[in-house]
C-alpha cells in the first residue's frame, strides 16, 4: 500500500472537494435552468380596446375591453423618451444590463429591511413587475416574490428587452379602471404619451407604485409629493437640470379624469359592429374637421328649439373619400336623441331630388335650361300640387323654375319622365329609396319617398362629378369604385350651373357652391345639399322622432349651415369646372324648335305607336367605318324629329326614320329622339374605330 504525505494527501482532498464543488455548481445550474425553461408561462398577449382612427392616425374613438378596462395598445417608440428615460432610471436602473433579476438591488433592499426594520426600498425589476403584473400576484409574501423572480428570468429568456419593456407599458396600472401608459396619458392628460411634460411623466412614474392612493382626482396632495420625489430623484441622477425640476415641480396637477376621444360616434359604433374581430379601423376622416363640424351642429342647435338636432357629411368627389360624418348634435343629448344617427335615418327629402329630375329631362331630350315651361293650376288625375307659396308665376325658363324650386314645372317633367325612371336613376346613384306604398307616383318628385342624408350625399356627388362619380366611402382601406353615370357630363354640368346662381344666405359669396334645399311636408326635415370643385355637402335639421318642427325651411335652417360647413373645411372655395364643350349655351328662340317650350300636353303624345330608338340598341358597342357615319333608325312618334348627340343638336327638322348621323366622338355617346310632339327615346352606346 502506498502512502501519501500529509501535503499530498491534502491536495488531493482540495482537489476532490473543488472538483465535487464544481460538479454540483454544474448540476445545480443544469437544474437551475431547467427550472426557469419549464416555467408556466402566463398569456402575454392581452386584449386591448378596439381603436378607431382618422387617415392621418389620429384616435376618434375607442371601446374597452370586455371587462371594462382601459387598456390600449402601444409600443416603446409611441412613448415619450423622456418619461422612459425617468422610468428606467427611477425603477430599474441597470434593466438592459440584468437577466430578470438585479441582485444588487435585490442585496441592498434585503439589507436596508434588516437595518431599519422595514421595507425601505424595493428590488423588483421591471422584468418582476411586468410577472406580477400579467399574473396579477402579489407583491410582499416571499412565495410571491420568488414566482416573480422565476417569471422574470423566464420572460428575458423568451423576450427582448423592448418586448417585456412595451408590456408594462401596456399593464402598469394608473388608477382606477386605467391599464396602460397610453390609456393613463389620454385620461390624465387628453393627449398621447408621445409627447409629454416633464411634469407629466414623473406622474407617471409615479402612479403605478400606489395607483389608487396616488389618485390626482382623489389625493392630489398624496398624488403631487409621489409626482415631485420623482422629480428630485430625476435631478440628483442627471436627468432633468435643476431649472426643468423647478419648473416640472409647479405645475398643476390634473384634477379630473378625462373622457376618451368621441368623435364620429356613430360612424365608429357602425363599422365596429360590422367587423368585431377587428382591432384597429382607420377611416378617411379627418379629426379637426370632424370635431369643427360637430362643434358648429352643437352651436346651432342650441339656438334653437329644445329638440333639434342636425347632422351633416362632407365628402370628396372626386376621391369618394368621406372627410366628415356627424350623425347628431349631441351622441349623448337625450332630449335631442343625439344616439340615433341621423346621416343614415330614412327621411323624406323635400324638394332635394328636383335637380336630379331636371338633369334627367334634359338627357330625354325634353329640356334644356333655356326651354320655356309654364307654372299654373295643373291637375293629373286627382293630384294638384302647389307651389310652397301658393303663387303661379306663368312662363318662364327651366333655369330659373329650378332655382325658384317651383312645384307644378317639375311634376310636368316627372309625368313625362315617369316616376320610375326617377325611382331607377336614384338607385342607379347609390341611393336606397324607400317608397311608402310600394308604387312609385308624381309625388316622389317632391319628397314622397324615404332617404338618408347618405343617399343624397351620394346621389349629389354624381352630380358633383360630371355625371359619373365614386362610391363614397369611409374606410381607409376600402377600394375606389366607380358608381354607374346617372347622367350625361353635360346635363350635370348644367345642374351645377343652374344651381350656382342660387342666391346664398346673406353674408355668403355668390356662384361659390351649387346648392338645394328642401323642407319636408309639415317642417319634419330641412335640408341643404351642395358642392363646389372638390367637396360635397350635405346638411339635416329636424327632430329625431320625427315630430314637425314649426316654421322651419331649408333655406333658412340648412343652408346657413352648409355655407358654415363649407367655411370649416378650411381650404377655400375650389373652383368648378369649364363647360363641356359640347354643351349647348344658346337663348331660348335659338333652340331648336321642341326645345324652345316644354308642353306638357305633347307628353305621351296623341294616340298611336310610341317613339322608339330601334336602331343601335341602348348598349351597343358599334364599330364605325372610314367615313365614321352611323345610321339611326327610329320607329313610332311623328316627324319632324330632332336628334341629341350627348345634348347637343345634331339634326333637326327630319322627315325621315332612317337618318345618318355625323361622325361621332370615341367613347360614350348619349343619343336622343324628339318627335314634334315633345316625345322622346334615348339610347347610350359605344363608339370605336378600326385602328382601335
């Protein structure tokens, strides 16, 4: 047997004694790992309110989470510098530095309870502040401070530094049902925490240490010493300068809780109920036109009778874009019933579709706006309507029988028309008519049929457009869609032209917008709708139940207001377009000879085959030759015949019913017949050419 000296022998054990050290330091960190990895993990995804918000990002609204719960989403780059920077500092100073667990701080809070026999300072950081937070745990027992201690090191394992740092940006509790640095900020400051005071974010900080007893609407002494020993602590380590501390420290406290952003209610509660899944909504909205506009509906109102309420839809028409929809004076005006949306509630329009009606008659052929039309007693078949003052006024001019909104002139043209080819153009417009008893009779002509702000919105953006425009739309990422033509380039030009040289209320610059009003039988409903060479307009006044609202007419209610709302978007008048050139601006006895006076008993004609187009077929797509004639065939009605290339004269006093036009542009050409009786057929096609 060999001996060892002692020395040796000593070696020997040291050496056996580190190598066993060694292996259990190895197993124990094996184990020790092991340990952090199979950690339950809590979710980390939690539910944050659904948010609604205007083009430029801007929140118009937002709903909280099911349990009621402010609680916002948001990320490190959406948050102020400087209140992250007093955040790190204040809370966890070496929090890029640690794996979860600062264990100097942890050593030196252990060391101050021992000393003074109290907790003096914590050592959480916030990787276990953000473990408590997403488990909800407590913070004192020692159980609960080692579960943290295992989620945190778990949480740096799994996640960045930005990630756990944007969760307890997103939990941090401030009072109250407010989770969240961004819901905290909107509450305690109306404002996004992209920017905020040093004032501002030293509460902050503050806050989530002693959320409700720090309450500045309920402890503001308790609330200002939390707010200020942040601040001081701030200038001891450098942060703020002692001039910014000072001034920080004087600022005054917020008093109350603020309400979250409500602008386009309405709208919002609308697209949220269509797609509830949907976290985020961005809209075509513009927020400072919005709350503009619905600050000029409460003003207006509250001049007014105890239950008006009004709305009012600003759109772009060329984009479809809706820059504005205000459904209500007040979202929580009872009285009013400011809850019910009024851009969309089903109303009678008034004298609202007559430029529709006359834009249509002058596509038929049956008139131009220097065509002379008698106003007098009329009476078809048991229905007589009058004029809104009861006076007749004789001959005079479609333009001006528009612009005096005269009642008897435009039931001649709907006769002649018929009342469902209005009821189709309005659908053709993207309205959604709602007849009262199924039939559509002369008396929808002024107002006798249902229809929403939205609809006449829509159906004046055609109008607005050239005959021809988008679907409007609110969502951002909604496509562009083009609506079907409700009427020719020209004839919608003449619309607006017609309209231009309605007098504005007083104050307001003339030929600036083509507008219309109308007020609905028994002062239910006042309307103004109108463009100019960018934006559409439309505006309600009434009550929401329906009741009439006595003396009120749309010329001295709506249009005042629309002027106004026209002054609140904020980018002048945008001009109107040229004339197209192949509108025709001639006098009245320089008209070809039908269209010089409309009379109402050549509609429908004396007995016998009706007046037809027979040839091309309303649709056709035709291939014109060198010489680029086409021939028309008509059928029924009595010569002489006058035909309409897209409203201008392009042969007049024919005798024959096979007529060769001239050469036509390419494109769509609207064609139309007249008979001598007043009579009319139109066809709309397309022309092309070979080399095409």
């Amino acid at each position: 047997m060999i001996r060892l000296s002692a020395p040796v022998l000593r070696q020997w054990r040291w050496a056996t004694a580190f190598v066993v050290l060694c292996a259990v330091v190895l197993i124990g960190g094996v184990a020790f790992s092991h340990w952090v990895e199979k950690t339950p993990m809590p979710a980390t995804l939690a539910e944050t309110a659904t948010e609604v918000r205007d083009r430029n990002g801007q929140l118009l609204r937002a709903y909280p989470v099911a349990d009621g719960i402010w609680r916002m989403a948001v990320t490190v780059d959406q948050v102020d510098a400087g209140y992250r920077a007093m955040l790190l500092r204040y809370e966890d100073k070496r929090f890029y530095d640690h794996s979860g667990v600062d264990a100097l701080a942890l050593v030196r809070a252990a060391a101050q309870a021992l000393w003074r026999g109290r907790v003096v300072s914590g050592g959480s950081t916030l990787s276990m502040q953000v473990a408590r937070l997403l488990e909800d745990g407590s913070t004192g027992r020692w159980a609960g401070k080692l579960r943290q201690i295992r989620l945190a090191l778990a949480l740096e394992r799994r996640l960045s530094k930005a990630q756990i740092l944007e969760l307890y940006l997103i939990h941090a509790p401030f009072g109250g049902n407010l989770e969240g640095v961004r819901a905290a900020s909107y509450a305690w400051f109306g404002k996004e925490p992209s920017r905020l005071t040093p004032a501002e974010a030293a509460l902050l900080v503050a806050l989530p240490q002693a959320p409700e007893a720090r309450r500045p609407d309920r402890a503001p002494q308790k609330a200002r010493l939390a707010r200020d020993r942040v601040l001081q602590r701030m200038r001891d380590a450098g942060v703020l300068t002692a001039d910014v501390a000072e001034a920080a420290a004087r600022a005054p406290m917020p008093r109350r809780m603020r309400g979250f952003p409500q602008l386009a209610p309405h709208l919002a509660d609308d697209l949220v109920a269509e797609t509830p899944e949907q976290a985020r909504i961005d809209l075509t909205l513009e927020a400072g036109l919005q709350q503009r506009l619905a600050q000029l509906l409460a003003q207006s109102v509250a001049r007014q009778d105890a239950r008006l309420s009004a709305a009012v839809l600003v759109a772009d028409h060329q984009s479809g874009e809706i820059l504005a929809s205000v459904g209500s004076s007040g979202y929580r005006d009872d009285l009013r019933q400011g809850f019910v949306d009024m851009t969309r509630a089903s109303r009678s329009p008034g004298s609202t579709l007559k430029p529709l009606i006359y834009g249509l008659a002058f596509d038929q052929g049956l008139a131009h706006p220097e065509t002379l039309i008698h106003d007098g007693p009329i009476d078809i078949d048991g229905y007589a309507p009058q004029n809104f003052d009861g006076r007749f006024r004789g001959d005079l001019r479609i333009r001006r029988a528009l612009q005096l909104s005269l009642n008897t002139p435009v039931i001649q043209l709907t006769q002649a028309l018929g009342p469902a080819r209005l009821m189709s153009a309005l659908r053709r417009g993207g309205a959604r008519p709602r007849l009262p008893g199924g039939k559509p009779g002369l008396a929808v002509a002024l107002g006798g049929v249902g229809v929403s702000l939205r609809d006449l919105v829509q159906v004046y953006a055609g109008l607005a457009a050239g005959g021809q425009g988008p679907r409007l739309r609110a969502r951002l990422d909604a496509p562009y869609e083009r609506m079907p033509r409700l009427m020719s380039k020209v004839s919608a030009w003449q619309i607006g032209d017609i309209l231009r040289g309605v007098p504005p209320p007083a104050g307001a610059p003339a030929g600036t917008v083509a507008y219309k009003t109308g007020t609905s039988y028994g002062h239910r409903d006042t309307w103004a709708i109108g463009w100019d060479g960018r934006y559409v307009v439309g505006v309600w006044l009434g009550r929401a139940d329906g009741t009439p609202v006595p003396g009120a007419f749309g010329a001295e209610l709506a249009a005042p207001l629309l002027f106004e709302a026209f002054g609140r978007i904020g980018r002048g008048f945008t001009p109107f377009p040229a004339a197209p050139a192949s509108t025709l601006r001639v006098a009245t006895a320089e008209l070809p000879l039908p269209l010089q006076r409309f009379e109402r008993g050549g509609v429908g004609g004396p007995p016998g085959e009706r007046l037809k187009l027979a040839f091309p077929p309303d649709g056709a797509a035709l291939l014109l030759g060198e010489g680029g004639q086409m021939t028309l065939r008509i059928k029924g009605g009595e010569a002489p015949f006058l035909v309409l290339a897209n409203q201008t004269p392009v042969v007049t006093g024919a005798r024959r019913r096979s007529i060769d036009l001239p050469g036509l542009d390419r494109g769509f050409s609207t064609l139309v017949v007249v008979d001598r009786n007043g009579r009319s057929d139109q066809v709309r096609v397309r022309i092309t050419r070979p080399d095409e």
